[in-house]
C-alpha cells in the first residue's frame, strides 16, 4: 500500500505553463506525484502552485544552467518545446542529454503529428529529438498529437466579433484535433505507469473537419452564422514567409489522423471539439 504521507517520485515539466503543462500539473497532483514546474519568472509561480505544482523551477532553454539545475533530484521528465522554437533540434537534443547527465530515469517527449512532413519545420524539427531520446538510457515516451482544441482559443474572440473564422489555407481540406487535456492525461498515464514504456503514439480525437464544417459546428453551438473564410497567406507579411509551404500543404491536403490509439490509452472516447465549443461559447478557458 502506498504511504499516503510519503511524497511520490518527482516530475518535472518543462512547458509547464502551456497548454498542456497546465492540465498535466493537475494529473499528475492527482496521482500523487511531486510536481517541479518550470516557469520563466516568479510572476509565474503562483499560477502552477493553483494548479497543483509543490516545487518551482526558474529558467528557459536559453539558459542551460536553469535547466540543468531543474533537473537535478528528478525522476522523471516531461518536454514540449515552446511553438516554433529557434534551434528547436539542438536545444531538445540537449535536453534528453542533460537528463540522462543528472541520472533521470524516464522522460516523455511531446512531439508533433507527422513529423517526418518536411514542409513543416516545427514538425521536422521534432525528429532529431525523437531519435535523440530511442537511443538515450532513459526510458521514454513519445506522442504525437494532432491540432489541439485550443488552438482555437487565439481566434475565438476575433469569431465572436466579426462572424467569420479564417485561416491562411483552404476551406475545405480537413484537420484531426484533440483536446490538449486528453493529451495532458495520456502524458500523465506515461509518467507513472509503465504501459506506455518505449512507444510513439498518435493522439487525434474522433472529429476530423474542414474549416467550413467547424464553422457550420460553430454557429449551431453559438445559434447565429459563423462564415468560413480563407487569409490569403501573403497578406499576412514577412513574418509569416517561412511558413507558406506549410500553409501550401495544408491547402491540398489537411492534417489527418486516427482517433484509435487515444481512445485506446485512454480508455474512454476522447473529449468532443462541441462539448470545447459549448464550453468556449460560456466563457470557459478564458482568464
């Protein structure tokens, strides 16, 4: 039986005030693990003790003494890079060596769906570090979820002001998502059994739309008429240049995945994108 006074094994998460650090502070609390947060500044402290967290690391992968530090005294390990990271490869790469330096026993990698689509940097950039971590001493996990629900949560505003929800690529091609929650429970699942030990997993929920079908699902949960529409992807600047081969795939060819193995994981069907989107049209998932 185990000592309910005894603190479990500690966690650290890097990423923990994103989309997914934030759930998966929670269920790891739930599962009686020690949680060490790795947050920026101390402005940041008190978010993740709300969310259960019992230990605060300082620091950022630009500064590899902080990670470094973290890591010390930890069992195991979570990591998503930030969205779009710079040196994205070789700064995870570190990452997995920097764990395996401080003698940490597991880590589960967040990965992205299809990496090996070369169009897409943020996705190619995720299979060194997958490679990284199958030939480390550490045991691992790694998944590979689809879009998330809530990367949604960007335009809802602009949706709710305008009527319209548009994307730099076709009406039309469709895109598997999940909720950054059932991937939060999945990670937690891998960090403190030992059934997902030395797998890759897909993680799509059962909702594969288009942009058209997601806008006609979201004026019937908001009852008035939401447009789909289409940003033409050069009127958006230099900034966004790089990413035009990506926004070029998606127009011929969507983001697709099986909903299978997440319901599989997590024994239950995954959340659905209209229970998200009655939530969103409450105000849910906004501070």
């Amino acid at each position: 039986m185990t000592d309910p006074m005894k603190p479990g094994p500690t966690i650290l998460i890097i990423g923990a005030t994103g989309k997914f650090g934030m759930p998966l502070i929670a269920e790891l609390a739930k599962r009686a693990m020690t949680v060490r947060a790795l947050v920026r500044n101390v402005e940041q402290e008190t978010k993740v003790y709300a969310a259960g967290a019992q230990e605060v690391a300082i620091g950022n992968l630009n500064d590899f003494a902080s990670i470094d530090a973290a890591l010390n005294g930890v069992d195991g390990v979570f990591y998503v890079p930030p969205p779009f990271f710079p040196d994205e490869a070789e700064v995870g790469k570190r990452v997995v060596a920097a764990a395996e330096q401080n003698a940490v026993k597991r880590i589960t990698f967040l990965s992205a769906i299809h990496p090996n689509l070369s169009v897409a940097d943020n996705h190619a950039a995720k299979l060194p570090v997958e490679e990284a971590i199958i030939n480390s001493s550490l045991q691992y996990t790694i998944l590979q979820p689809a879009m998330t629900f809530q990367n949604l949560l960007n335009r809802w505003r602009g949706v709710l002001k305008t009527g319209v929800f548009t994307e730099p690529w076709s009406v039309d091609t469709r895109f598997s998502r999940i909720d950054a929650r059932d991937v939060a429970e999945v990670a937690a699942i891998s960090l403190t059994e030992d059934r997902l030990l030395y797998g890759t997993f897909e993680l799509c929920g059962d909702t594969t739309l288009s942009r058209r079908e997601l806008a006609a699902l979201m004026s019937a949960v908001l009852g008035r008429d939401i447009l789909p529409e289409r940003t033409d992807p050069k009127s958006l600047g230099s900034k966004f240049a790089a990413f035009i081969p990506l926004f070029e795939h998606y127009d011929h060819h969507g983001l697709i995945g099986n909903a299978l193995v997440a319901r599989a994981i997590l024994g239950r069907e995954p959340r659905l994108l209209k229970r998200f989107l009655e939530e969103l049209a409450i105000g849910q998932h906004f501070d």
